[in-house]
C-alpha cells in the first residue's frame, strides 16, 4: 500500500475499524473510504481477530487521508492524541459536537471523546482568533470563560472577550 500523503495517523481499534471509519465519513464533508484490507490467515491469530475480517481501513476525512487497524483489545485510546475540528460558525460546532458526543462523553473546552474513545476538539475559528490576540486582558477574559464551558459557545465566548 503507497500512502497519499507523507505523514497519515493510524487509529487502532480493538475490531471496530470498519465501523468507525463509516461513521467518521458520514460527518465529515469532501470524505470517502478508500480501501480495505482484510486479514488472512497470518497476522489474524495476533490480533485475535478471524482470516477475512476487517484488517485495515483507508479512508479521508474532509479530505485528509486516515488508517483505521482492527489490531485486537491491546492498545485504548486517550486524550494524548486528539484531533481539531475546525469550525466557521456555531451551527457547524452544533453539528460536530452532537454527532461526535452521540454515544461518547462530553469534555471541557470544547473537548469530545466519540463512541470510539477517540478525542476531539470541536474549535471555532474565533475562538483561536481571540486566544491570538495581543491584548492579554481580552485573552484572559476569553479564556477563563472558555475554561468554563464543554461546548463552545462563540456568542458567550465573544461577549467575555469583548468585556461586556
């Protein structure tokens, strides 16, 4: 297998690599998957899994290239890796927070963790904007409501940012 680009994370699943990948081209824009392996009969007794099931999913998320590896129960995901979500406008951190939390848990500052245990962080452009400004007092204001909120909400957000 060539890979599409120099450097694609790896997710691994205990068995659910199929699945998840499914579900994350399901709500993501300008996504696919691309191809799928299945084990045969080596390498399927380490990873306990059967000849013919699913080994390792290739697909694009918002057109960034994935690998999903049904590699057996060993390894759990945690908050070490995350992945960005980067969002113009509430109604798109409305979408992804909802249809990433479906199933999963809520976390602070904009923070999820899917069904799948993976992390993700549902971010607006303005919130990055305004932890990049200049003036540390609007910064500050910014992100002590920020560190009070799950969701992001950009008005709330704005509003301690602006000091009103």
């Amino acid at each position: 297998m060539k890979f599409a680009q120099k450097i694609t994370p790896n997710l691994w699943f205990d068995n659910q690599a199929e699945e998840a990948a499914q579900y994350y081209v399901s709500l993501f824009e300008n996504s696919k998957v691309l191809t799928t392996a299945r084990y045969g009969d080596s390498g399927s007794e380490v990873s306990g899994q059967t000849a013919g099931s699913v080994m390792l999913v290739e697909f694009q998320l918002a057109g960034q290239n994935f690998l999903a590896l049904n590699g057996g129960p060993q390894f759990r995901f945690n908050e070490a890796v995350s992945f960005a979500v980067d969002c113009s406008s509430q109604e798109e951190v409305d979408y992804y927070w909802d249809a990433l939390s479906a199933g999963g848990e809520e976390q602070p500052c904009g923070w999820v963790k899917d069904r799948y245990g993976v992390s993700w962080q549902v971010v607006p452009s303005a919130v990055v904007e305004m932890l990049k400004d200049p003036d540390n007092e609007k910064r500050e204001r910014a992100m002590g409501a920020l560190f009070q909120m799950k969701k992001i909400d950009i008005e709330t957000l704005r509003r301690a940012y602006e000091g009103s």
